[in-house]
C-alpha cells in the first residue's frame, strides 16, 4: 500500500485540530450557567425600561466570560496548531531537502562504480592485449598469443571477475573468444553496432547486456602499426556492481531493463521492464510487485515515500541509458523509516505540547477572570433591575464589594449606582411629567370639544381633513360632509376677493406661515357667520399628512353688535331718526357747505306739547308710542337732503339744506297740521298731538353749532309761551331781551358760589348688582343759592358752558373731593369717588396740577378717584383727550365713560383709551324690562366691554326687576334710586 507522509502529517494535524475543536463544541453544549469553569448558553430575560416597555432580545446570550474564555482560547489553539504544522512543514522541508541531497549523491555512487568498472576492463583489457598478441593474430601473423593469453585469463578469471573475452575482426566477427559464452553463440546486433562504432571511432566503448543474464562489456580497439585491426572484449557480471553500491551507500539498488523473453531475471509485466540486478531480492522483490501494483511506472512511484511492512522506502530512479549504451532504469532504494519517525514524532510532540500548553493557559485564564467576571456578572444581573424600576435593590446589590482595590468593574458600580439615583430622579420627573401631559391633554381634549371656537385641519391642497364638534354645531355640516371638502367652499364667495384667495394659495404652497382674516362662513341651511380665521402652516413631517391649522372665531354676535352700535351711533333706537351726535356732524358740514357756496339752511327744534301728561297717565308705552309716530311723520314729510333727528326725550330737530324761511314756516305749520289730524289712541284714551316748533336760518342767525342751536331753542321757548302747537321764526330782538340777561344771571351767580365755596357735592352710591355691596360714591354738583336753596346742575351748567366758567367747576370739583380724602378722610364715603369732568377738561391739564401734587406728597392714592367723562367730550379734540387720559392712566387713575348710548356710542374710541368703567345711560335701564331693543343693546355693551376687560354700570335703576334684568345681562354695577339717592356729607 502507497504511503504519502506529506498527506498524512497534514491529515493528522487537521484530524486533531477537529478533535479538539468538536470535544470543546461539546462540553460547551453539554454545560449550564457558569463563570466558574461552566459556559453559560441562554436567553436573556426580558428587561423593563423606564418607561415601561417589554423589550426582548432576538439572540441567544453569552457571557463576557465564556466569549472571552473562547475567543482566547481559540487564539491559544490556533497559535499552539500554526507552531506544530510549522515544525511539521519544516521537519518535512528538511527531509525532502536530505533526499534531494541522498538522490544526487546515489546517483553520483552509481556512476562512479559504473565508471570505475568499466575503467577497470579496460585497463584488464589493456593488459590482456599487449600480452597476448591480439594484434598480430588478427593480422595472421602470430596465434600463439592467444593461447598465452587464454592461459593468462584462466589463471586470473575469478581474481578480476571477468566472464568472457573475445576478439571482434572489423567486420564485427568474432575472431576468438573465451569465457562462459558459447562457441557457437553469434554476436547480438548491438554486440556488433558497437563492435563496428568502436572501429570506426578508434576509442573504447561499454555495454550492458542483460542476454541472457546482465554483463558489463568493455570494447576497446586493437592496434597494430598505427592502425585498428580489431576489437577486442571484455565482459564483467554486473552483479559485482550492486554488490559493491549497497556496501558503499546502504541503499538497494536495482537494475530494471526492457521486457525480454531472452533476458534473465524476473519479469514485470505492468511496467514492461525485467529486473536484471537487484540487492536483498528475497525483500524487495515482492516490494517491487506492490509498486507495480500502485504506481503506473517506475518514475510514477519515485515521487511518494512508500509504507511496505513497517518500513517506509524513497525510490530514486535514474535512467540507465544516462550511464551506459543500454535502456533501462536505474533503481536506488533507500530505507527512510527513521526519517519519517523521527518527523512523526516531532510533529506528535509539538501537538501535545500545544495541548499542554493551552490546558496551562485555560486553567490560568480561568483562575484570572473569575473574580472579575463574577463582578461582571453580578453588575450584567443588576443593569436590569434599573429598567424594571427596582433603583433601592440595584443598590443595595451594587454596594457589595469584592475587593480592596479599586478597578474598572468598581467605577462601573459606582457609576451605575450614581446613575440609579439619576434614574429614579429622571423616572419620578417622567412620571409626573407624564401625569402633568395627561392631565393637559384631558384638558386639551375637553377644550376642543367644549370650545365656542372652530377648529379645522387642512391638506396641503386646502382640503379639510378635521373638524371639532363647534364646527358641526354652528355649520349644521357632518364630519363626512366636511371630510375632503374645499376650504373656500366654506366661504361666501362673494366675500372671496384675489388678495384673499392669493394670501391662501401662499400658504398652501409654504409660501406664508401664518395668515389671518376675517369672512363670511357659509353654513348648510345658507345662514351666515361672521367669522375671524386664523392659518397656521404645521411641520411638514406629519404622517397625518395636515399641513395647516385654522382656527376661527365666531364673532357673529360681535358683529351684529357693532353694526347694532354703529348704527346706534348715529341713530336714536326708539325712532330710527338720527341722533343728537349724528345731528351735530351733519349741522357742521351744513356750516361748511353754506359758507363754501353760500347757501341757506333751517334748522327747526321742537319739542311735544303736554307730553309729560302723556307718560304720567298712559305710561312710558303711550310715550314711546307718540315718538315713533312723530319720527315716522318726519320721515315721510322730510325731503330726501333734509336730516331728522331726535336729541332726546321729547326734542326733535329738522335740518332743511337750501330752504329759505318761508319754506320752513310753511313746513312747520304743516307738521303740526298733519298731527292734529292724527290723534293718538291709546287704552281707551285719544290725544291730540301738537308741537312747539323754532326757526332759526343759518347763516342769518349764527355762524357756529351752539349759537344757531341756541337761538333755534330760544325760538322753540318763544312758540311755547304764545301757546301750544305754534311755529315761531327766531328775532334777534327778541333773544335780547331775554335769553342775553339770562346768561348774565347766571354767569354771576355761577362766579359768586366758586368764590364762596357754595358749590356741594351730594353722593349717590354705585353697587355691586351680584353681592349688593356697594362699591363707589358718583360726586354730584349743586349750587348753593344765598338763601339756601339748591340749584340742580341741569339749570346752571348749560350757561357754565356757554360763559367759559365750565373749566373753572372741573378744577373746583376734583380740588374739593381731593380735600374730601384728604384732610376730611372719616367723612368721606366709602369705595372710590366718581368725579364728573366736562370736554373742557380733556382739552386742558391745568386741573391735573392738583392731582399731581396730592399723589406726589403721598396725601392720594390713585385707586380713590375714578372720573366720569362723556362719550361727546371723549372724542372731541381725540388726539389731546387720549394723552391727557393715558398720562392720568399712567399714574394709576381710572375713567369712566358716562351717559353711554347717549351720544355717539361706539366701542372703536374705547378700544383706544384707558377706560375701565362704561356707564349706560338710563334711557335704556328705565324700559329695559317692556322693551326687547334696550336689552339687546344693554347686552350688547356688556359683552363688549367684558370682552376688553371693562366693567359696566347701569344708571337709572328704579326697582328690584330692573336690577334681575341687569343680574341676567351680566351688568356688573348699578346706581339709581332703588340702590339709594344722592346724600349729603353730613356736614353740608
């Protein structure tokens, strides 16, 4: 059987290098947990972080210790496998190195036997032919020589190992021979090739024949005077040869010829060779046949190192033509059992010894990295409990120590048990964070479904994606109609212009962030609300795929309001005619436009006759009654550039543009004409309706508003005292005699009370309507005659107004209640004083020294004066107003408006000044339990000023039902005689 070393050292090495790998596979599959020599192969548990999620991990765990067992000592195994496969290859590289080496020195023992042989012959040869006279008998001349020499060879044939001689003419003939070959035998054809090769080349020539046994011939010519007469032949056995090798080199050596029936020796049929010569035939004969078996050639079995009966041979082959004049191959066997033992024990020993030395290294590895590991795998085991929340465990396990001396793993537990307290700190924040987002999002939630507000959702291409249920409910629209549908499907398209409609195509296109507006909302049943839209543009990396916020205000109430207030403004509410403020601008246009193209105009005032009669024994229904049908007359009689108005309670006014006095006496006759004709019937009772009516002509009786209304009012007194229902046409003559000598009255009487102090303030009390408490005191003005009698502020303030002294009142009435509480605190009423102030002291600061220098001086706080300002003073000279008002606000004292509703009545001036208090006149509290329109408007000026954070006082309160209604309107204060009348101090 062919033996391959090579092959099979590695064999062997890889087949211990399974061993070890499967035998460790094994025990690691075959233990359970363990950092003390036991490999630990299972799932990690479930963790719990901090906010409580399950996570489970995907892969199967392995501790620290046994990856690190592992990996090192697979670098042990492989480092103590590289050493013995290295010294195996160069135990094997040297081996090979020695054979290369033993094959060339065989070789070279070979062919110097050869050489020494044949050398031999030849010098036998030599000899042989001086002695016995081979030339001369070739050439005829002498015989007796090869006796001689005959005699010669039989006396040294077994001394020199020679077989035959003979003696070739030059035609390759054998001429004489002696020896063991026959007499009869003919010469072979290479015999006689060479014989003639010789002859013809003059020098010596050898031959191996194997016909029939294997001989060593040497052919050397025979010379005879100077030339070749012959050849002459020596043969020699070739066994000697072998002999004499294997004693020289220890190795066999065998000589293989071409396969010949004539041949001596043995034959080999697979290689078709004989063998001729062969050292310890009775061993390696048989070994001969095995090769044959196993390799092709003998070349073929020179290449492996062969195991034949415990014993390992090398082959070495030379051709043996490399030699001699023959075919054939050389064989040198050499017995190489101590080589390959020594290399298979080289390699055994290396492997044991990295055997040895990788138990040594576990052993230690595991001596080492036990306690550490066990610290690992303690802090491993305690890392969890910090997920599942158990922080006061955790620490306690992390407290043990294990050793003196501080480490990594140390640090690591103390780092982990800073980060527990870290974690807990962090977890009860998150849990309380989290307990804050909820409660935020509950409310959140609840905002959206309880807020009066809309609250919609949209795609980037303005499609709607949600709405709130305040949507559903003002729209009458469901989610499924709403869902996909257009944005400015919502709007009235109408009220859809380009700058608009550009100003959303932007923010759908992220061109704009935020956009606000106001529209009209169009709802299912084709009702509209007025609405205030507020865009804002989201991230754009929501999945929800909402790109856009809108938020809407439903301000329809707030609008129908303002236009109600608008409207008011200009408007009496009872009649529809205009006001007295609307009046007034439409008289100083009419002023500007008589100048300008120097026109006329008429102004008439009058007022109804015994129309106090008329609500003292029909009520204020009758009356109400009688002024809406003489505001209906008015406006069916008045041209169309005519303005009709009523100033208040009973008063009406006409302005007639381009009339002459004529025109509007014959007018004014055929008013009260038209209303004999018309008596009023009411329960049961019928009144006749007449009316005392002024003329005054403008420019011919004044160039200013208080001087024609003046006269015109004075014309109105006249046509009352020539009886009722009369129409008068104003005379300065008359004016003259009366109303010029009252303003001197009066202008005298006014200056003497300033003087002597006989100006008094009684106090009405303002209340609380919820708690009833009273909260502030308004200061009223009278006038103190000298015989005692007091003059209500309605007689004397008119003619303050038109002398000039009004100025001197405001600084008198602030001074006198800055004195009040200041040096008389304990008489003071309590809660704040409301002080009445006229126009004139918003156009002029010099009654806000006062003020200044109490607040300075600390003897006043700001929080005790509030003054009352009228709505018709407030916007007068605006601009001054607001300075003189925001610079007192600056300071700390507050202002309230008086009389709202009375005069121009709009909230647009209010949002624009520091008011804190709106008082609305008692024209609309004193019928606001029988009249839906007072309350529509008293509910509408409480919802306004609530919404810009001012409170509302209600004047006029007579009774407890009208105080209910302002309780259910939401009105905060009231002031009227029901809550109490205007007092003295009690020194007064």
């Amino acid at each position: 059987m062919v033996y391959t070393e090579k092959v099979v050292g590695v064999n062997n090495q890889a087949r211990h290098l399974l061993f070890t790998s499967l035998t460790f596979r094994k025990l690691l599959n075959g233990l359970n947990i363990g950092w003390a020599g036991q490999a630990e192969l299972r799932r990690v548990p479930p963790s719990v972080n901090i906010t409580g999620i399950v996570s489970e991990p995907r892969s199967p765990f392995l501790s620290l210790f046994w990856k690190g067992f592992l990996f090192l000592s697979i670098m042990i195994v492989g480092i103590g496998s590289s050493f013995a496969v290295l010294n195996y290859f160069y135990l094997e590289y040297q081996f090979q190195q020695q054979r290369q080496l033993d094959r060339r020195l065989l070789s070279r023992q070979v062919q110097d036997l050869l050489d020494r042989s044949t050398s031999r012959l030849q010098q036998i040869g030599s000899l042989l032919a001086s002695v016995g006279g081979f030339a001369s008998a070739l050439t005829g001349e002498n015989f007796a020589g090869l006796q001689q020499a005959a005699n010669v060879f039989n006396d040294f044939q077994y001394d020199l190992d020679i077989e035959r001689l003979v003696l070739f003419k030059p035609n390759a003939q054998r001429f004489w021979q002696w020896g063991n070959a026959a007499q009869s035998e003919a010469p072979r054809p290479e015999e006689q090739a060479t014989v003639r090769q010789v002859f013809m080349e003059e020098k010596p020539l050898s031959l191996l024949s194997c016909e029939p046994h294997c001989a060593l011939s040497t052919y050397q010519p025979v010379l005879s005077r100077g030339r070749v007469v012959g050849v002459f032949s020596l043969t020699q056995s070739i066994a000697q040869l072998v002999v004499e090798h294997r004693s020289l080199t220890g190795s066999d050596l065998a000589i293989l010829t071409s396969n010949s029936s004539e041949s001596s020796g043995y034959a080999i049929p697979k290689w078709s060779m004989r063998v001729a010569a062969l050292t310890h035939s009775e061993r390696l004969a048989p070994f001969l046949e095995h090769l044959s078996e196993h390799s092709d050639d003998a070349i073929a079995a020179s290449k492996e190192i062969h195991h034949w009966k415990g014993r390992y041979y090398a082959i070495d082959v030379m051709p043996l033509s490399d030699l001699l004049k023959a075919e054939g191959l050389v064989l040198m066997i050499s017995d190489v059992t101590a080589q390959v033992s020594q290399i298979r024990s080289a390699t055994r020993d290396g492997i044991l010894l990295s055997g040895v030395s990788l138990l040594t290294a576990e052993l230690l590895l595991l001596l080492l990295m036990r306690l550490p590991i066990r610290q690992l795998r303690r802090l491993a085991d305690t890392l969890p409990m910090l997920a599942q929340g158990a922080y006061m465990e955790a620490r306690q396990r992390l407290a043990h120590r294990t050793s003196g001396l501080n480490d990594e793993i140390t640090i690591l537990s103390a780092t982990a048990v800073t980060l527990s307290h870290q974690l807990e700190a962090q977890a009860q924040a998150i849990t309380h964070k989290t307990s804050e987002l909820a409660a935020e999002r509950d409310f959140v939630q609840g905002l959206l479904d309880t807020a009066q507000v809309i609250i919609l959702t949209q795609t980037r291409e303005g499609r709607i994606l949600t709405a709130n249920d305040f949507v559903i409910q003002i729209t009458g629209y469901s989610q499924s109609d709403l869902g996909g549908k257009e944005f400015l499907s919502l709007i009235l398209k109408s009220k859809i212009g380009d700058d608009l409609e550009q100003a959303l195509i932007g923010l759908w296109s992220g061109q704009r962030k935020r956009l606000q507006h106001e529209a009209e909302l169009l709802c299912k049943d084709g009702s509209r609300r007025f609405v205030v839209w507020v865009h804002t543009r989201l991230h754009e990396n929501n999945a929800e795929g909402i790109a856009i916020l809108s938020v809407g205000l439903d301000v329809t109430d707030r609008v129908e309001a303002e236009n109600r207030m608008i409207w008011l403004a200009n408007h009496d509410p009872l009649t529809g005619l205009y006001n007295r403020h609307r009046f007034q601008q439409e008289l100083e246009r009419q002023f500007a436009e008589v100048e300008r193209n120097k026109t006329r105009a008429a102004i008439l005032l009058f007022d109804l006759d015994h129309f106090k009669d008329i609500n003292d024994t029909s009520g204020h229904l009758a009356g109400d009654a009688l002024l809406r049908k003489i505001a209906q007359e008015l406006k069916n009689r008045v041209r169309k550039t005519d303005i009709a108005a009523r100033l208040g309670g009973d008063e009406f006014a006409i302005l007639m543009p381009n009339q002459t006095p004529e025109g509007a006496l014959a007018f004014a006759n055929l008013l009260n004409h038209r209303l004999a004709e018309q008596p009023l019937r009411i329960q049961q009772k019928i009144f006749r309706i007449s009316a005392s009516i002024g003329i005054a002509m403008i420019p011919e009786h004044g160039t200013e508003m208080d001087e024609i209304m003046a006269n015109a009012d004075l014309a109105m007194y006249q046509a009352k005292d020539r009886g009722r229902g009369r129409v008068y046409l104003f005379s300065y003559d008359d004016r003259s005699k009366q109303r010029i000598s009252e303003r001197t009255l009066w202008k005298q009487a006014i200056q003497e009370a300033l003087a002597a102090r006989r100006l008094i303030f009684h106090y009405q009390p303002i209340a609380s309507i919820a708690g009833r408490e009273v909260r502030f005191h308004e200061s009223l003005i009278r006038l103190k005659r000298s015989d005692g009698v007091l003059v209500s502020p309605e007689e004397f303030l008119e003619f303050a107004q038109l002398t000039g002294l009004i100025s001197e009142i405001d600084r008198y009435a602030v001074e006198a209640n800055i004195r009040l509480l200041t040096d008389f605190v304990e008489r003071a009423p309590p809660g704040a004083i409301h002080v009445n102030l006229s126009g004139s002291a918003l156009t002029d600061r010099d009654w806000t020294s006062a003020l200044k220098f109490a607040l300075k001086n600390g003897s006043l706080k700001p929080e005790q004066l509030i003054f009352e300002i009228t709505e018709t003073a407030a916007i007068a000279d605006f601009g001054t107003a607001k300075e003189i008002m925001e610079e007192l606000a600056d300071l700390g004292f507050r202002f309230a408006i008086d009389d709202f509703g009375a005069g121009f009545a709009s909230f647009s001036y209010l949002r624009h000044l520091p008011v804190k208090f709106v008082k609305i006149d008692k024209s609309y509290v004193t019928n606001l339990i029988d009249n839906p329109q007072d309350r529509a408007f008293v509910s509408a000026i409480t919802t306004l000023a609530h919404g810009n954070d001012i409170e509302v006082i209600a004047e006029g309160v007579e009774d407890e039902a009208t105080l209910l209604a302002l309780a259910e309107l939401g009105v905060d204060m009231a002031q009227g005689y029901f809550i109490g009348q205007p007092t003295p101090l009690m020194s007064d």
